[in-house]
C-alpha cells in the first residue's frame, strides 16, 4: 500500500509540471512553474537608447575634448592640428596621442558610411594623411 501511494504521489507531482496549459505559457520554465514573466531575447530592441549609440560617442564622448565642429571644416590641415592638439592634452586617453586622434577620425568617417558625401570624405581622408604627417608617421 505504501508503495502504490508514493507511485501515484510520482506520478500526480510529474503531471503538474508537465501539464499543457504550462507549456503554452511564455516564459514557461520546469523549475518554476509559477513564472509569469516574459523572456526578453533581444534586450537592445527594449532599449531605444542602445539603438544609435555611436551617434552618442560623437557628442558626448569624454576620451578627448575636441574642438567644436572639428569634423565639419573644409581645410584638413586644420583638422588634423586640431586632433593632434586635442590628443595632446588629453589626459583621459588610453593609447598615444596618434593613436587618439587617428581614432576618433576613423570613428567619425566610418560612423557616416554611405551618408558622408564624397566631398567630405576626401577632406577627411587628405585629414588623416595630414595626422600622420604631423606625428611623424608618414
């Protein structure tokens, strides 16, 4: 009698857990069947924030305190004196001043992809010719 008592006590507790009605339910977990919580499986689509977060680099970034409308000046020379000198003086920087300022002008230039027009592309590429000719490195 024992026996068939904790047969049936087995077998009640296993159809509890595996009942239809549980599975259906999202966030259905075995462990804890009383869970109503969802799953987020994409936690960037919850946070709009996240969604143009090098747009947010540009602006707020604190790794070098560039000069204001750096990138939007037609001369390169001056673009590229103004990141040497911004990198220069940055004591938040974790490379070398080329590094730094190499950087942040890669960053830019690949963060507009295909909106940069091809004019202001070429400034910027002749920029960072001018960066390297300005650390040395050309």
């Amino acid at each position: 009698m024992t026996i068939k008592g904790v047969v049936d006590i087995k077998r009640n507790s296993s159809q509890a857990f595996n009942s239809p009605s549980l599975k259906l339910r999202k966030g259905y977990s075995p462990l804890s069947p009383s869970s109503d919580r969802q799953i987020s499986r994409n936690p960037a689509k919850e946070n709009k924030k996240s969604k143009y977060w090098s747009g947010r680099v540009t602006k707020e970034s604190n790794a070098l305190d560039l000069e204001e409308g750096i990138f939007t000046k037609n001369n390169p020379e001056e673009i590229a004196e103004s990141l040497k000198r911004s990198a220069e003086e940055s004591a938040r920087r974790k490379g070398t001043p080329y590094q730094s300022a190499m950087s942040m002008l890669n960053f830019y230039i690949n963060r507009a992809g295909k909106n940069l027009p091809l004019g202001r592309k070429n400034i910027l590429e002749k920029a960072k010719a001018s960066l390297r000719r300005l650390f040395g490195r050309a």
